[in-house]
C-alpha cells in the first residue's frame, strides 16, 4: 500500500558525503565569537608568508595530518600557471574553520580562472 505522506511530484533529497580513502581529521567546531584564523592558531597552524592560508601537522587519532596551503599545490592541467590544490591532500578553510580533503579526482579539474573562461 502507497505511502499517502509522500509527495511523489517533489524528488527525495539526499545528502551523502563519499570519501576516497580517509576522510579529513574531525576538529571542534567553532566557539562562539571565535574566528577560524583563532582556531587555526590553538591548533597550531601557521600563515603562509606568500598565499596566507594556513599550513601545518596535527596529530589526530594517532595519526600525523599533514595540511598544506595552495602553494603546494600542482599546477592546472590547462593553463599550467595556476596553481590547484595538490590531490589527495587535506587544509585548512578559513571562509568555515574546517578542514577540506581533496580527493585525487579532483586534480583533473582545472583552476577557477580556467573554469571562468570555459563557462562564458
């Protein structure tokens, strides 16, 4: 017997979050007041002197976590100038104070200029 709660014009959202691998290492969440650059600094994150994201080891469930900045990234497989973050590599985000992993498919994108150009 149908389900007479479901509304069958609207399609069904849902939400997954698929890691290749290991996903990236659980950190808390924001305080509040407590901007992502003062999380940053608590666990030991230091500024990159030429791009300003944040860089560094932690050490999560006995594990060693290295996050990088865009510096040590690859270069875009378009353009070869710009840099995209180095696939397989975790970081830090400022904009959310949570750290991202960057999947090894991810590397077969090109940069943000490229996508701009190719989306005109």
């Amino acid at each position: 017997m149908p389900d007479e709660n479901i509304d069958h014009d609207q399609p069904e959202i849902i939400e997954a979050q698929i890691f290749i691998g290991s996903p990236p290492p659980s950190i808390r969440p924001l305080r509040p007041g407590e901007t992502p650059a003062q999380l940053a600094a608590e666990l030991g994150l230091a500024r990159c002197p030429d791009c300003h994201e944040f860089k560094g080891t932690l050490i999560r469930e006995g594990a060693e976590v290295k996050l990088l900045c865009i510096c040590d990234g690859i270069p875009c497989r378009r353009c070869k100038t710009n840099l995209i973050r180095r696939p397989i590599s975790d970081h830090f985000n400022e904009s959310d104070g949570r750290i991202w992993h960057f999947p090894y498919f991810a590397g077969l994108l090109p940069c943000t200029s490229c996508r701009e150009k190719s989306d005109r």
